[in-house]
C-alpha cells in the first residue's frame, strides 16, 4: 500500500525547473554524458534526504508517544503540514512564465556542472526536499520499510531521464518537440502537482482519522 501511494509525488519532484532542466540538458552538446550525469546527482540526493528522513522519522516513531500523542499521529500531522505547504508553493510560483534565465547556459553545461545540478536541484530544492522528507516520513509513520520508497526513487528518475531517451529513440524529431513540451509543461504542470498532492492530503487524512 505504501509503495503504491509515494508513487504520484514523483510528478511532484520533477514539475518545474527540474523537468525543465532535463530538457534542456537533453539538447545540450554533450546531451547524453550530462542527462546522465544529472539524473545520477538526482539519484543521490533523493536517496539521501528520503532514507535521513525515514530514519529520523522512525526514531520519533519507536518513541511511542509525544505530550501524550501516539507518535504515528504526530508524524502524519507532519506529513499533512509538509504537504499543505508544497500545495501553497506550487499554487503561489502557478504563473511563473519564463524558466529561470541561468537555464540559457545549460546549452553548453558540462556533465561535472551537470552532476552538481541534479544533486542540488533534486535534493535540496524546497518543494523537493519537502516532498522527499515527506516519503521518508509517511513511510515510517505508517510502519513500512524504507525500501519502499526505491519505487518513489525509480519513476523520478525514469521522469528525468525521459528528454534524453526521448532523443536516443527519437533523434531530430525529438529535439523539434522537446522545446513544445518544455512549453506545456512550464504552463501546466502546477495543475498536475496540485492534483497530486490532494491525493496525497485525502490519503494521509484517512490516516489519522482512521
């Protein structure tokens, strides 16, 4: 039940500048060295912040209670909290137009700069670094092993990577139509997020009032 329901707040870690990043990189001019490079520094960073999150959460979990609170409550009242906050930053930044003018370099980005990004960009971006506190945590509050999350890791990547595959099954005709759905998702994709997060909200109310 975990691993299913973590799965949709990868939409949410991508959404934004990372996806928008990954498209860009796919048509740098060492595109396939820097979307590996990026979606490797995304890969450690995620798993860093979920397991640090997961194991913080556990503790808190195998203390048995709060002021009197079951423990599990207190974490799911976290989760709820990081959740609503996500949901305010993403309806805020809905009618941000323009990618942020640093991704004009990314043409000729190199895979060290690369690297670097996807650690940062995936791993300490506010609204991801939210999200991935909140996977570690809603697993410990719910009493599932961290391994759960490898699926949350997974489809986040395989999102990221899709620009650069894309252009390997593709070719040119990728490259034509990668710029229209940077487009579509520099418009959209807050709508896609939002969706995702009630879901998640709906699901870890049903928790504590369960």
């Amino acid at each position: 039940m975990s691993l299913v329901t973590v799965l949709p707040l990868a939409v949410v870690m991508v959404a934004g500048p990372q996806i928008l990043s990954a498209i860009f990189l796919a048509t740098s001019e060492q595109w396939r060295r820097n979307s590996a490079a990026f979606v490797l520094g995304a890969s450690l960073s995620i798993s860093l912040v979920v397991v640090v999150a997961y194991l913080l959460g556990s503790r808190v979990s195998g203390g048995g209670s709060l002021l009197g609170t079951g423990a599990r409550t207190v974490l799911n009242v976290v989760v709820l909290a990081l959740l609503v906050y996500v949901a305010f930053d993403t309806y805020r930044t809905r009618h941000v137009s323009e990618p942020p003018k640093w991704m004009g370099t990314l043409a000729t980005a190199t895979p060290r700069f690369s690297l670097k990004l996807g650690f940062l960009l995936l791993g300490f971006f506010p609204t991801d670094i939210v999200t991935s506190v909140t996977v570690g945590t809603f697993l410990a509050a719910n009493g599932a092993p961290v391994t759960d999350a490898a699926g949350f890791v997974a489809v986040t990547l395989l999102l990221l990577a899709l620009p650069s595959l894309s252009v390997l099954a593709l070719g040119d005709r990728a490259e034509t139509a990668l710029p229209k759905v940077r487009d579509w998702m520099n418009d959209n994709s807050w709508v896609v997020s939002e969706a995702v997060l009630l879901l998640f909200v709906v699901l870890t109310l049903d928790n504590l009032l369960g």
